[in-house]
C-alpha cells in the first residue's frame, strides 16, 4: 500500500484564519494543500482563481495539489504557475485530447493528475493511466463541499487500484475527494487509495485542527 497522505481542501478553510491554518498544516508535515479551481461551466459553482493560487504559493512552501474542474484545462495551465512537486488533476471529461494535457502538465515540471466523476468509467482513463503519477476518483459530484458519500465509487477504488497494480503501476497513487470522514477514509484506504482530500467532513469542522490531522494520521498508518 501507497504511503497515506492528507490533503486539505482550501475551499473549506476560514478565510479569516488561513494564516494559522496553514502555519498549523506546516507545522504538522501536511504534504500538499488541495486547491479546487472551479469555472461555473464544467461545475455548477466558482471556487479559488488564479490570484488564490499565487497568493498561497507566496505563503507557504506546502506543494499544491490543484484540482482543475475547469473546461478545456489544456490552454489554461499557465495560468495557475504549476511548478515541481505541485500535483495537477484534470478532469477526463473536460478536454477531448487527455494525452496531450497530461504530457503539457509533466513539461511544465508538475505531476499529471486525472480526475474522474462519480459516474465516469475507469475506461475513459485506461489509455492515459501509463500518463499519470496519480488518479483523483471524485467520491462526490465536484462543486460544493457538504455532500454525501456516493456509494458506489468505493468499488470504484478497488477496481482502479487493482487495474493499476495489474498493470505494473503500483506506484500510480489514488487520491480520493468528498465526503471523507474518519470512517469513509477507512474504506477508501483499504479500497486502495492513498490521497485523502480533507474538506468539512474531516478536518474544517468543530474542534481542534492538531486534534483532526492527529486522528486521520492514527486511522491510516
Ligand atoms: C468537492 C470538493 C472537495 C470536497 C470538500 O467538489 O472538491 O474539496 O468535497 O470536502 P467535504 O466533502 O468533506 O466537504
Ligand atoms: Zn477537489
């Protein structure tokens, strides 16, 4: 199994205690910061634009994990300044030459990402899967935060981690986004994943932050 890492989504965080969220996430090894994009086109909503991105990025030293839920991300991805050790997910079902996008997202010296909605087959990625560092698997429909489970992308997980492993890319990461509390992240992990996007479910909740990273780190390891 994939070393588990936590991932939280910006999206979720109080914007008006962000300097102590972050610090807290610097001061707890939090490997990546999880930055839903979102163009109230592919996804009913708009979320974190690319002065978000700069602004975080001369904040703190956390890689980004940006997650493109954009159009036609291709011609966009210049706009976010992705740089290595960032991870970069577009979604499968917003450009009709994935290849390409997911080569341009590795010459720009990030890690290609692709993402998947709920009711997206695996097979609109298994020619692209030798492309990627990693595939999002949307346990929610992308756009809010706030949403329930949907169910059946737990199975989802399992085929896609044993798709990979079969396939000699045992090193290609899951990552997994919505919805995930203590107990749903125990069932994507043992389902395979190891990318955990933690929103309101997880760590933006009552309680002390220190409290929440500590009770992912002790359900995972
Ligand atoms: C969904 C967002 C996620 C996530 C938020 O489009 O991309 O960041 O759902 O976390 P939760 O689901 O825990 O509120
Ligand atoms: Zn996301």
């Amino acid at each position: 199994m994939l070393p588990p890492k936590l991932s939280p989504s910006m999206m979720c965080a109080d914007l008006f205690r962000l300097e102590e969220t972050i610090r807290c996430f610097e001061r707890n090894g939090v490997p990546y910061l999880h930055i839903d994009v979102m163009d109230g086109s592919f996804v009913p909503n708009l979320m974190l634009g690319t002065e978000t991105v700069r602004q975080f990025r001369q904040f703190t030293a956390i890689p980004m994990d940006l997650h493109l839920m954009i159009e036609d991300p291709g011609d966009k991805l210049e706009w976010f300044g992705v740089k290595s050790g960032d991870y970069v997910s577009v979604h499968a079902e917003t450009t009709r030459h994935l290849q390409r996008v997911l080569a341009k997202i590795r010459s720009l010296g990030a890690r290609p990402m692709v993402a998947l909605n709920p009711a997206t087959p695996l097979g609109a990625v298994e020619e692209a899967l030798a492309d990627v560092d990693a595939v999002l698997v949307m346990t929610v429909n992308p756009g809010y935060a706030g949403q329930k489970l949907v169910p059946q992308t737990l199975d989802k997980i399992s085929r896609l981690r044993k798709l990979l492993d079969d396939t000699g890319l045992d090193q290609v990461e899951i990552e997994v986004d919505g919805n995930v509390t203590l107990e749903n992240a125990a069932k994507m992990r043992l389902a395979g994943a190891n990318i955990f996007v933690a929103g309101t479910s997880l760590l933006f909740r009552p309680g002390g932050m220190e409290d929440h990273i500590r009770a992912f780190n002790d359900l995972v390891k």
